[in-house]
C-alpha cells in the first residue's frame, strides 16, 4: 500500500506494483539458484555417507515450515513467552524512502532488498529448491511462489484492501490451506524417496526364479 502512496492514478500504481513484484521475483529466483545449487552440492558429497538423503530431509523439513506458516495464517498461533522483547524494525527506515520515491527504480530496488527479509514462507520455498535436486526446477519453484504472492499483494497495493472483510478473510483462508496441501506433499514426497532409497534391494521377481530339480 505504500507503493501507491508515490502514484498519481491506479494505472501509475499499478505499474509501480508490477515493478515491485518484478524485482522481488528477480530476488526469489536468484535465491532459488543458490539453494538448489548448495542442495545439489550436499547431496553429492553425502550420497555414499549411508546418512539420511539431504534432499529428502529438506524436503520434509520444508513440508513442516509449510504446515507451521498455514496454521499460523488460519489464526493458529503459539507463543514461546509470556514476555517478548521489543525489536526495532530496521525495515522501515530502510524501505520509506524507496516505497514512497515516484521514481520507478527506486520501487524496483524496494522488491529487490524485500526478497532477502525473513520470511519463515520464503525459507520453506527456498528449502524445497535445495531439495528439488536441479537449478531449472529451484528457480520454477521461487519463481512460483513469487508468481503466487503477487495477485493479493497487488490487489491490496492497487485497492483491493477495500473488499469485504469477509471476502478477504475467505481469501486469505484458502491461500492458508493451500500452502498446507503443499507442505503435506512436500513431507510425503521427502518420506516416500526416503523409503525407496534405503530400503533392501528386492530380490528378483519369484516367477523368474529357475524351477529347482
């Protein structure tokens, strides 16, 4: 919403908008090169360890980060303690001058810089491109999250936060059971390659066997 704040119709917001959303999938995308690259890396070195698959267990533990952010979105919360401590949000110095220049660029460095803020949602993507074992299919996957982010977060940039609470809530609610779904797969997958990778090779097939005299 800030955004919109340095524009002087919608069609200049939206256009601020879709920059933002550009250099934040551009920040995605170059950090899904990374996890897949040191995903692939680790895996190699460890493919003969006898160890739990690297792949497998980032992919389980990305389910998990999934199935935490949309319990949390759905109101589910939990406090570790009764008394938090107040943290300063540097964010927000960092981010008025950008959000709120008219200039484009500035916007563009905006989505860039927000890519690398802590995200628990961002770090379960960026662990399922580690365990995606390719760099095509790590990018696919940030470039997908970010693909996916973008309609609300523009909507609600260009206007959209004037829709029915019920309506958003609606929303906001499917998204959370989406990213559920997703984090369920993800554990299944990480479990099911488990399983078939460390499991007893199985003997041949008792129809193949030669008759015995």
């Amino acid at each position: 919403m800030s955004i919109g704040m340095g524009s002087s119709n919608w069609i200049h917001n939206l256009r601020r908008q879709s920059i933002y959303t550009v250099g934040r999938l551009f920040t995605y995308c170059f950090g899904g090169v990374l996890a897949s690259f040191a995903g692939i890396q680790i895996a190699s070195r460890f493919a003969n360890s006898g160890l739990i698959g690297i792949q497998s267990l980032l992919a389980i533990v990305a389910g998990v980060f999934l199935i935490f952010q949309g319990f949390n979105a759905l109101g589910f919360r939990w406090q570790l303690s009764k008394q938090s401590l107040p943290i300063p949000c540097a964010a927000r110095r960092v981010f008025q001058a950008m959000l709120t220049s008219r200039g484009l660029w500035s916007v563009f460095q905006a989505g860039l810089i927000s890519g690398f803020l802590p995200c628990a949602l961002v770090y379960a993507n960026l662990a399922l491109a580690a365990a995606s074992g390719s760099l095509a299919r790590g990018i696919l996957i940030m470039a997908t999250f970010g693909l996916g982010t973008s309609p609300l977060m523009m909507f609600v940039g260009i206007g959209a936060s004037f829709l029915p609470i019920a309506t958003r809530s609606r929303i906001l609610k499917l998204a959370a059971i989406c990213v559920m779904v997703t984090g369920s797969i993800s554990i299944y997958r990480g479990m099911a390659y488990e399983g078939f990778t460390f499991s007893r090779q199985p003997g041949a097939c008792p129809m193949c066997h030669p008759l015995k005299s």
